[in-house]
C-alpha cells in the first residue's frame, strides 16, 4: 500500500509518502519513506515564546500544498496533467471554508496533476491544538472527496510509540522491531508525559501521567526563564551537555517531585517554579548561571524518569521500554534510560528513534495509518473532527 500522511497537530507541519507492506502478526512489516517533507514554524512562534494557535492553522493552511508537492515528487508520485475542470469543486469549497488560502492552492494544484497511486490518507485527528488540527483533517477530507481514497484517522501518540520502533534495514527502508508483550511506553512531548501499557499491538492503556505541566513544556518554559529562544527543549540540552563538559555543576537544588509516590505520576510545573525563584534572587542571571540551572533541570527531570520508569517496569514486569515523543530527541535523557536498564533490568530493551523522528512529523503518521488501514480501521471521511484530548485507547 501507498500511505499519504499528513499532519497539523501543533507547529510542525508534514507530509509523508510510504511504501508498506506486511502485517504486525506475521512479523513481516516493511516500510520504504518514499517522500517525508517537513516544515517547522518553530521560529514563527518564537517571538510569542511559545505556540501560538491561531498563527498555526495559518501556517498549515499556507504550507500544505507545497508540502504534498514536494512529498509527491519525491516518491515520483507527482504527474502533470493539461489542466482539467475539478468535477467536485464546489464541495471542496464547502469543506475548506475556513481555509481559503489553502482551498486556492489546492484547487490550482488539483487541476494541475493527476491522482496519484496512493491507497489510503492518513492524518492526525489528535491530540494536539485543534485549530491546527482541522487544517490536516480538511485538507485529508478533500483530497479523499477529489481522489476517492479512503481515510484512517490517526493518534498523534500512537505515531510516537509506533516510530520509536523502527529499524532502519536499509536507507530509508525500516521493519518493525519484535516485542514481547505488554511492552510499556514513556512517552514524553510538548504536551503530554505520560506511561501507557502497550497491551497488544494497536491497543494501550494510560498506567501514570504528569499532573500538571508536560515535560517538554517544562523545558520551553524553563528556558524562557533563562532568555532562550523557543523550542527550548534543544536550547537547554545543548547547554546542560556544555555544563558537564565543563565541569560545571553548582550548589543549585532543583526539586525532584513525586518521587516517593507510590503510582506512576508524576509533575513538572514545581521545576519551573524553582527555576523562576533562582532566577529571580539571582537578579540577573550570568551566562555561567544559566549553564548551571540548564544542567540541574535536565539532571532533575532524567532523575525523575529514571525513578519512575524503575518502578513501572518493576509494576508491570515488562522487558520493553518504548520511549517517544519530541523529548526522546534528548539524547542525555535517553542515555539515562539505557544506563538503568543495563545495571538493573539487563534483559529489558530499550527502543528509541533517531532523534530526527522523535520530534513531530508526518513520517510517524504514516506508519500509524498503514498499520490501522491494514487492520481496516477506515473512517468515514464525513465524520471526521479534530480531538484535541483524544486519548490512546
Ligand atoms: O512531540 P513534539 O515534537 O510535539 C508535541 O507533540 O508536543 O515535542 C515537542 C517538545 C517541545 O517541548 C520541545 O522543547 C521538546 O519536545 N524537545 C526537546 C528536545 N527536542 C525537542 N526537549 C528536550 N531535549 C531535546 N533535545
Ligand atoms: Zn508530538
């Protein structure tokens, strides 16, 4: 099968072409990214220090078309046609009311080219920012009205977990990585921090989650705190690696919440105030001090991780750990992860993705819509609407 993917959820915007074929139950699953093209409005959104909803679905609209563009002609899939009448424009018009900017592209893209050999759309319906969310969904609802292509509705988490199982067997071909089951995900972003209990394949329930703030929330409102530009989760990572070369490591406590519970929650949102708090004694803070309070937080929040993954794999008695999410990009944090399993649970595995595919894109979606289609869990194209909360279930 042919998987176009696309995805809004927050301020990455993508679309992606994969080749798949195989089945989860007989292990023989493969993927060939054909076309993967990504367009981040992170340095739209920094001047607001943060994601800004409005400026998002603006994004999205504006960018989509030259996106699926680009993605088309990088699978070869893009094939001009001497422009034709749209027979269905008038229903493009309604579904893209609220997307004037993108409905112009479109229809000017749609009478250009011809349909293309893909066998299924897939695209995130949620969780994410639903504003950015319905510029996907009606950009998928009218391709699949003007193609005739069926739909399969996607959760921007299980595309997380999903892509922290790849392996690469060749360039740009991966297979899906065996587990034994119920594996556990850490799955770990800008808007969600949580454990989930992988039952079966395709099937998951929430075992522990952050009662307030995400973790990577956590690390863009911290580095705010510090005069670093948005996304911070990068910024203070960089900087934290600096501190530890350098041997920095000042008398800066940072609170490590939660850790004695006896569940798996957990919270962020005292770190933040705790750095806010040093910041504020401290006055102005020097270019040393910043170095110290990147590496304390990140030191803290690894810790956090690493206390509370001990006690879900101890909980669950799992042997894989899935970690996911923009966060996974933190190469320290995973590390951490990878030192606890090898000096306490040694015959547990840890799976993690190449950085570039932890934070969001729309390659992630396509392995979630193959392996949903695949299952034949189609939506009706009518019925689709952004969740902004929508759960893994
Ligand atoms: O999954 P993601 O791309 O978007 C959401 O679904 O939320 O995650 C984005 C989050 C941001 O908060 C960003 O600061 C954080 O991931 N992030 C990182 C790193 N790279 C991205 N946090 C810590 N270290 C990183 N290297
Ligand atoms: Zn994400």
């Amino acid at each position: 099968m042919n998987i176009l993917s696309i995805e809004t959820s927050c301020d990455e915007t993508g679309v992606a072409i994969i080749k798949a074929h195989g089945s989860l139950e007989t292990r023989d699953v493969s993927f060939l990214v054909r076309g993967n093209a990504l367009y981040s409005q992170a340095a739209k959104h920094a001047p607001y220090g943060g994601v800004y909803p409005n400026l998002a679905k603006r994004e999205h609209s504006e960018n989509l078309i030259p996106l699926l563009t680009e993605a088309l002609r990088g699978a070869e899939l893009l094939h001009p046609q001497t422009p034709s009448p749209i027979v269905e424009q008038s229903q493009l018009e309604d579904i893209l009311t609220r997307e004037p900017a993108l409905y112009e592209q479109l229809c000017v893209f749609l009478e250009k080219h011809t349909r293309p050999d893909i066998d299924a759309i897939a695209v995130t319906v949620g969780p994410g920012l639903e504003p950015a969310l319905w510029v996907g969904i009606n950009l998928a609802r009218a391709l699949s009205l003007a193609w005739n292509m069926p739909v399969v509705a996607v959760n921007h988490m299980e595309g997380h977990i999903l892509t922290s199982l790849l392996q690469e067997t060749e360039k740009d071909t991966y297979t899906m990585k065996s587990l034994t089951l119920p594996a556990l995900a850490l799955l770990i972003s800008g808007g969600h921090t949580e454990f989930v209990l992988m039952q079966e394949w395709l099937s998951y329930k929430k075992v522990g989650q952050t009662r307030d703030d995400a973790v990577g929330e956590a690390f863009d409102k911290t580095a705010r705190l510090l005069g670093l530009p948005y996304p911070g989760g990068p910024e203070i990572s960089r900087l934290a690696a600096q501190a530890r070369a350098e041997g920095i490591a000042d008398q800066i406590k940072l609170p490590r919440p939660m850790l004695d519970s006896d569940d798996l929650d957990m919270s962020f949102s005292g770190l933040k105030t705790a750095v806010r708090r040093i910041v504020e004694e401290k006055g102005e803070i020097t270019e040393h001090d910043r170095l110290a309070i990147a590496r304390a937080f990140e030191d803290a929040v690894a810790d956090v991780f690493v206390h509370k993954t001990r006690a879900a794999l101890t909980t669950h008695g799992v042997s894989d750990l899935i970690v996911g999410g923009g966060v996974a990009a933190n190469t320290y944090i995973t590390a951490e992860l990878e030192s606890l399993l090898t000096r306490e649970f040694p015959r547990a595995t840890l799976h993690v993705c190449k950085p570039i595919h932890a934070t969001d894109n729309a390659l992630m979606i396509a392995i979630a819509g193959y392996l949903r289609a695949h299952a034949e869990h189609y939506t009706d194209p009518t019925t689709l609407h952004a969740q902004g909360n929508l759960f893994l279930t």
